[in-house]
C-alpha cells in the first residue's frame, strides 16, 4: 500500500480570539495525535494561506515562521503553495509523491487563517487586485463580481433560473441540519434564498459562503499510524490562470477537465461513488461542478438540487456536512472543510449525516475565480 491519508484535525470559529499561528497549531495538533505523531516525526510541511488572513506585520517565508512555531525542526521536504482553495487536495497529492520519492515518511499538510481580517479589510474598502494581459483595463471586486457575472451569463446562455440555483443552498441546509458542528443550521427554503439581500446581481447573500478563522490539517504518511488509514486513488488538477473575460468559453472551466481525468483514473464515476464533495463558496460552483462530473447535462446543473437530494441516504449523497455554505470558509479557502468531511465519512465518524458503507469519495476544489480545479478519489 502506497502513502495514506493517517490524521486529520480542523478548528473553526467564526471570529476567533486566538492568533493565526494558534490556529495552525490546534488543527495540527489534531491531525498528529490522529495519526500518532509528535513534531518530532514529521520530516515534511506543506502550507497554504491567503494573503491578509496571517496577523501584521507582512512576514517574510511565513511557511517557515509557521513550521518554527509547530516545532518541526527536521524537515526534508517543505514547500508553500499558493491556488487558494484547490490547494488542499493539491498538497494532500504533492505529499504524497513526496512520500514516494522517499523525501520524506510523514508530511503535515496545513492551511488556513483568519478569515475575518481579510472580510475587514474589505469592508473598508481595501479589497484585492489582480494584472491583467496589457490590453485590459479593469478593476473588480474581487471575487463577488466575477462569480456574479459567471452565474448572470450561465443564466442567459443555459436559461438558468435563480430558483433552480437556490435550491443547492435548500439541499445543503438539509444536510448541515445533521450536522452539530455547522454554524448554520435550521429550517430554510427557496424563498429564503431569493429573498436575502443581493450582494452582487444576481447572488444572493444566503448563497454566497461566509469567511471565518480556522484551519485544516491532514497527515500523509508511509505507515498506517491510526485506525483509519484512506488512500489516494486518483488525483487531478487543471487551470486557467486568465480572467473570466479574457477566456473564449467561460462555462469551460477547469473542472470540466479535472473532475473527468481523476474519476476516469480511478475507474468509477461521479454516480458511483459514495459521496461527492464540492467545492461551493458559490452556488454557482455547485452548478458547474455537477455538470462537470456527469450528474446533470451540460446546462442543466441549475435543476439538478430541484430533482435530487444531497442527503447522506441519497443516491449521490453531496456535501454532507452542509457545504461550506454552512460551515464557514475559513480564510477564503473552502478546500480543507470538504476534505476533512470525506475523511470523516470514510472513517465512519459522521454521526448523524454517515453515508452508509462510505468507501470511496470524490473531492472537487476550485481555487481562484474558476481559474484552478484540484480534484481527489480516497478510498478505504
């Protein structure tokens, strides 16, 4: 047997007194003791963050400062990486080949931060910017008009109706209703979705994920040091670095190429898993995601959560723990959360929400404004 996935740990709060590296420590602390590790054993450190989610001053090589902090004083392996919420599986793969490579026997991949800062910082007016090819000339709000303007333009070309969207929202309230750890919980229809503010036409706030401090932590290692050691079937990644303006077909995105490749490595398909985790800071993701891994026809994701459950005893049971739509985006990156839940499930320790017999996941993230797709099968 290859590396597996031997610990994982995630905190979460939805603005936390404690310090960013507090954070990193809790979630780690986790992972190891899962897996039965000290500082000591881990011999490689893989991290991510987002900028403006780590306490002033602007720090220099903060995955060193990180890995100081943790005590991981004898590393072979380190790296920082750095494509937003598809970075987890991303990191979760490169350890793996670390492991592989004989780089290194345990490798702690962590990311996360505080997310509050940054929505702060937004609030007052400093939001980010990105280069553009020399011809273009714009500024944006990131990444609420992109996403805005994907949904508005995937409505014009698909005849997608808000309803339609907001029913993914519907379906993952379902599920975080089973889940004592989701911050939002409680009775929730489609109307309540249409009927919360616009935050940019036309998203509406209760379909939008809400930023929060935390941290994700998993152990890749080459011995099984737990009782619930998951494999790495598959994995695939694709991107487009280029704005969404700038590209000739903007509902192509990455996944379109990632979903497909992985679960095509694997030897299964999206139906035949039991449980598909997906990356959904937006409604809109979902849509596209279902699309792009064959649950719905092209153009007809936005009627998938009108015709199908997402519950844990549903054909294809989806973000069982209510998405990040209800657990909270800790620091812009959602990649962690979905990941963490696939173990959870194929662990067996989903209480309420457990998929019956869960064997093999599927786990789609997306980082950027559609511009990286990271897609991971686990198995047990």
């Amino acid at each position: 047997m290859g590396p597996t996935v031997a610990g994982y740990g995630q905190f979460i709060e939805r603005k936390s007194s404690l310090s960013s590296m507090e954070i990193f420590a809790r979630a780690s602390s986790e992972a190891m003791g899962m897996a039965g590790l000290s500082p000591g054993d881990i011999d490689g450190f893989l991290f991510a963050t987002t900028p403006g989610c780590v306490e002033p001053p602007e720090r220099m090589m903060l995955a060193d400062q990180v890995a100081g902090y943790l005590g991981l004083h004898g590393l072979g392996y380190m790296e920082h990486l750095d494509i937003g919420g598809a970075s987890f599986n991303a990191m979760v793969f490169r350890a793996a080949r670390a492991v592989d490579a004989g780089l290194a026997r345990n490798v702690l991949v962590l990311g996360g931060g505080k997310g509050s800062m940054r929505k702060e910082a937004a609030l007052a007016g400093h939001s980010y910017e990105r280069y553009y090819t020399p011809a273009a000339r714009a500024r944006e709000y990131l990444p609420l008009s992109d996403y805005a303007i994907l949904t508005s333009h995937y409505n014009t070309v698909n005849g997608g109706e808000d309803r339609g969207r907001a029913m993914i929202a519907v379906r993952e309230r379902e599920n975080a209703n089973l889940n004592g750890g989701a911050f939002f919980r409680g009775p929730l229809d489609a109307d309540d979705i249409l009927e919360s503010p616009v935050v940019s036409d036309p998203l509406h706030l209760l379909e939008c994920a809400s930023p929060s401090d935390g941290a994700s932590a998993f152990i890749v290692s080459s011995s099984a040091g737990s009782d619930c050691s998951v494999s790495i079937l598959s994995y695939s990644e694709a991107h487009d670095p280029r704005p969404l303006f700038e590209r000739p077909e903007m509902l192509k995105t990455p996944a379109h190429r990632s979903i497909p490749s992985a679960m095509s490595a694997a030897g299964v398909s999206a139906g035949k898993v039991d449980l598909v985790m997906l990356y959904d800071a937006f409604t809109t993701m979902v849509m596209l995601e279902v699309e792009a891994a064959g649950l719905a026809e092209r153009g007809k994701g936005w009627k998938y959560a009108e015709e199908n459950s997402f519950g844990p005893e549903s054909s294809t049971p989806i973000n069982t723990n209510g998405g990040t739509l209800n657990t909270t985006q800790p620091a812009f990156m959602s990649g962690g959360v979905i990941l963490h839940e696939a173990l959870e499930q194929l662990c067996g320790r989903a209480g309420r929400r457990q998929v019956k017999g869960a064997q093999r996941a599927m786990v789609n993230a997306i980082g950027g404004i559609m511009n990286h797709s990271t897609t991971i099968v686990l198995g047990v």
